[in-house]
C-alpha cells in the first residue's frame, strides 16, 4: 500500500472527477413512449403531439387527425400539413393548449426572417473564417519546411566548397 497524504488523496479524486466529467456526455433526446407513431399508426391517420399546458408543462400523446383537426381535452386544434413536424420520419405536432393553431415552422421562419434573427449569416461567417484558418496553418507548414530544405541545402554546398 502507498503511504499518501490526505492533500495527495484529495489531488487523485479530483483528477478521477475531472476525468468522468470530460467523459461525460449530452444524451440524445427519446421520444416518450406515449407520443411515438408506428408506421401503421401513421398510415391510419395518427400523430405524435407534445402539448404544452397553461402551466407551462407538457405532455406527450398520440391522437388521431380527422379532416385536418385533432381533438385534444375537447378542445379542436388544427393539424393541417402547414403546421406538421418530423421526428424519425413520423408526423408530429407541438399544441399549445391556449391556441387552436399548433407551433407552425413556416410562420416562425418568416417572422424570424422579417426580424432579421436567422443564423443564415453566421453559418457563412463561420465557414469562412475556419476556411481563412486552415489555409493560414498550410501555408506556415510549407513555409517552415521549404525553408529547412534551404537550410540543408546550403549546409551541403558549405561542406562542398571546404568549410570546416
């Protein structure tokens, strides 16, 4: 057994905590059971719906869509293609409960468009500036090696002409 010291202790836990909280990392986001649509349910007419309470908390469920309405606590909603999501390749809906028009994906980008808050032009600010960065580290790479081929060479015609 080692003989270490309570601060020696204390440094070894910590770098073992360090070390699983780096490895630790963001789960990916599962359905709940309760909202997912198999394909048959899909085929009959079914989505998966993430309802939003007054409260701010949500739900998840799956409710059938008759002639383009969902029908969710009694209370009608819209459910036209307009309003309709993706998740795995199923159809899906996210219902606030105070309005009959559930979270809509074009609305949301025209506004965000009108408001001019997209992430549209920080995508191309980023990628050329990663570009700029990768061709700036080339060029000090090839620099750093024509000039060590210079080096060697005039170090061989020194040795040639009788140096030393």
């Amino acid at each position: 057994m080692e003989n270490l010291t309570l601060k020696d202790e204390i440094r070894k836990l910590n770098e073992n905590f360090q070390e699983l909280v780096k490895k630790k990392e963001a789960k990916k986001f599962r359905l709940p059971w309760k909202a997912r649509v198999s394909k048959k349910r899909a085929k009959e007419g079914y989505a998966g719906i993430c309802y939003i309470n007054e409260n701010r908390s949500v739900n998840f469920m799956k409710v059938p869509i008759k002639e383009g309405t969902i029908i969710i606590n009694g209370t009608p909603h819209l459910a036209t293609t307009d309003y309709m999501l993706n998740f795995k390749n199923k159809p899906f809906l996210i219902v606030p409960s105070w309005n009959t028009e559930p979270f809509s994906p074009v609305e949301n980008l025209e506004e965000a468009t009108a408001n001019k808050k997209t992430t549209y032009g920080y995508r191309l600010l980023l990628n050329t500036l990663k570009s700029e960065q990768l061709e700036t580290k080339k060029k000090v790479g090839t620099a750093i090696i024509i000039l060590i081929i210079l080096a060697i060479l005039a170090g061989g015609y020194y040795l040639l002409k009788g140096g030393i």
